[in-house]
C-alpha cells in the first residue's frame, strides 16, 4: 500500500516586509525540534524555542515584550486555566496564544477556545494541524474564537479645570504598566495646552496631531513614529501645536484611533480635553469605563452631577468611577463628603489624600508620585486596581483574560 502523502506545508509570506515573531516553550525533545524544523519555513525565522512550559513563559515576559505568537505547553500542569490567566495578564491584546498539551479533553478544549486560546492541540501534534494553528495565530486563517481581544479605552476627565485630570492619568498609567504589568498607552488630547508630557518630563512632538487632523493616515508605522516612550510597558501620544494654529479634530478620528491602539495595548488612558466639549462628551460616551476627576467644591459637585445624568442617560452599561482629588489644602468653602454624595446621588469611588510637598517633588524630577510609598499611593493602587477588576489594590488579577477576551 502506497504510503499516504504529507499535507503540503507552504510558507508564510512575511507581514510589512519584516520576519514574523514568534517564540514556543514546549516540554518534550520530539516537539522542540518539530518547532525548530517548521516555524523558519512558515516566516518565524527568529523564533525562540526551548525547553519549558508556561510559568517559564510567564517569567521570561513578565519584564520584556512579547512575540506577536506563542507557543505554550502544559502538559503535566494541575492547573492550566489559572495558569493561562495568569499569562493573559501580561500578554498584549496583540499577542496569540498557542496551548501544546498531553490531555485529550474537550471540556478542557472548551474551556481553553471560550477564554481566547487560539488553538489547543494535543501531542505528538501532527504538522498539518500544527500548521493550521499558526496560521490563525498568526492572521492568515480566521480565528475560530468570533470575538478579538481589545483593550480598554480609558476617558479620564476633570470636572473642572486644576482638579488633577493629568496627574490621576500619569500616576494610574505607570501603576497599571509597573504593578500590574499592563501595557498601556496614554494619550493627552489637549493638542494645545496639554501637560502630561511636561509631567512625564517628556519632549512632545507633532505626531498626535497629525494622527488626528489626518486619521485616514493612521497605521502602524505612521502610530509608532509618533509615540514617546515613557517605559517598556508605558507609552504615550502627546502633541505641543503653536497658539493660535488651528489643529481642530472630531470625534470620528479619536474612535479611529483608539480602535487601532485596542489591539495593541490593555489600556489607552485619554486625557480629555475639557475645552470641547462637544468632542469630550463624544469621547465620554464611547470610552470602556470613565473616570470623572472632581475637587470638593461646590461648582465640582454640581458639574459632576450634571455628568452623571448624562452618562447615565447615554449608556447605563459602561463603568464610571468618581475620584475625589483633594488637590489642595482644606478650606471653608469644601463641600462635607456626606452631602457630597447625597447631590451627586451614589458614593465617591476613590479619594485621592492631599500631598502638596510629594507632588510638587514628583513634578519637578517628571517622575510619578506613586514611586514613593504613602497614603496618596495607596489610593492610585485601588483606582488601577479597579481598572483590572479588582477591588482591593494589587492583589494577583484572576479575572483579566476574559474581560479583555469579551471586547471590555
């Protein structure tokens, strides 16, 4: 009997002219060299296969990024699902995942496919399949999952002008990149006047203007020659046009926007420009989850208020957190927290404590206050924890995957 002919594996052609990343933890010699032989034909030509399994995976990109597929095994892993989670928490919306496995279950199948998983394959996985299984990783085959992973759109708004809108953007930003190691984008769209790259100590330049003035122009490389590196994990577009220049943009190129930066990054903080506030309100009603900046007077409660009924009257099911910026020393005129909450009609989320000496230091040196161990700390960790989905600071995120999975 003739011997049944091998499936044809082609090569991937490369993605803008650049060889596709890719990197494979597997626990068995036989698979190793599989990988080794197969990926450089399929355009992987600098992948990363060695001996290991997914808390190796989980060590090694903890700190560094992450190839766009990756290939991980858990065979002999008691529980792989925790595990997993655990690896979704770092891994970029971007970021396709690959699970090798030594258990023949379609439960665990089910389970592994519901919360994103591209492919699970049991081994000794046979090349065809595993061909088919980079090619979803990797684009060039519709994912069997119907819903992509994106990040979180951010909105962060102050209720009035000096309330502490950037300062909250800046410091929540670098908790979610350096505690709960996020990816994270920020974003001032304050072309003008904004500050958050002063803050940061950072040289703005032209790039998010043009990306919004120009949307039809954005893509990767026009997005990545305007982006500033703060960190590893922590970017920002920021832009510093000449008074009196006319750099107006409309809701329509911010959407465009954070629908390109969704599927890189788990959160795209935007710090909303309050002197349009047609735009703002547009950008208000579109983001994930809104956080409203207010101080304890009474024109900020009022105006909060104002923007509760709005929100509420726009999409009931999208997250609002209000944060109580105390920006300032107590004075006569601070409206008591009680009737604070009373007006507004729900509870303060998050009070941030007042630290005029530790801010103006952080400031000065461009660096977060949140460095520094302190009250006004601990009140940012439960703001970013809240972000993640947790309710008490930075404890370890189980949750994660599946909200970003889900489009959240």
């Amino acid at each position: 009997m003739a011997e049944k002919p091998q499936p044809e594996i082609v090569t991937f052609p490369t993605t803008d002219n650049k060889t596709l990343g890719a990197a494979a933890y597997v626990a068995d010699r036989k698979t190793e060299a599989l990988l080794r032989d197969l990926l450089p034909k399929w355009g992987y030509g600098n992948a990363q296969i060695g001996r290991g399994g997914i808390r190796d995976a989980i060590r090694d990109y903890a700190k560094q990024a992450m190839p766009d597929v990756l290939i991980v095994d858990i065979s002999g892993v008691s529980l792989p699902l925790s595990d997993l989670q655990e690896l979704a928490n770092i891994c970029p919306p971007r970021v396709h995942v690959v699970v090798l496995g030594d258990r023949d279950n379609v439960g665990l199948y089910r389970d592994l496919i519901d919360i994103g998983v591209t492919d699970y394959l049991v081994k000794p996985v046979p090349s065809d399949l595993l061909y088919r299984a980079v090619a979803r990783a990797s684009g060039r085959l519709a994912a069997r999952s119907a819903e992509p992973r994106t990040g979180k759109t951010v909105a962060v708004y102050g209720v009035r002008g000096g309330a502490g809108a950037t300062t909250a953007v800046f410091n929540t930003g670098w908790l979610l990149a350096n505690t709960f190691n996020r990816h994270v984008m920020l974003a001032d769209l304050n072309l003008a006047n904004g500050s958050l790259a002063l803050e940061m100590g950072l040289e703005p330049a032209s790039g998010l203007a043009e990306l919004l003035t120009t949307p039809e122009r954005i893509d990767n490389v026009v997005v990545d020659r305007a982006t500033l590196e703060a960190e590893e994990k922590l970017k920002v577009l920021a832009s510093e046009v000449e008074l009196g220049r006319d750099e107006s943009y409309d809701e329509a190129a911010v959407a465009r926007l954070m629908t390109h930066l969704r599927s890189r990054y788990h959160f795209i903080l935007q710090d909303i420009d309050r002197s349009r506030p047609a735009v703002a309100m547009s950008i208000l009603k579109k983001a994930d989850v809104r956080i409203l900046v207010m101080d304890a007077t009474l024109a900020a409660v009022r105006d909060c208020a104002r923007l509760l009924r709005f929100l509420g009257e726009a999409d009931e099911s999208r997250e609002v957190i209000i944060v109580l910026n105390r920006a300032r020393s107590r004075g006569a005129g601070e409206v008591p927290m009680d009737r604070m909450t009373r007006f507004i009609g729900r509870p303060i989320d998050i009070v941030i404590p007042f630290e005029k000496k530790k801010l103006a230091v952080a400031s000065l040196n461009g660096a977060p206050v949140v460095r520094e161990k302190a009250a006004i700390t601990d009140a940012y960790i439960r703001l970013a924890g809240m972000l993640v989905g947790q309710k008490e600071g930075a404890k370890r995120y189980r949750s994660g995957w599946f909200s970003f999975l889900r489009g959240r």
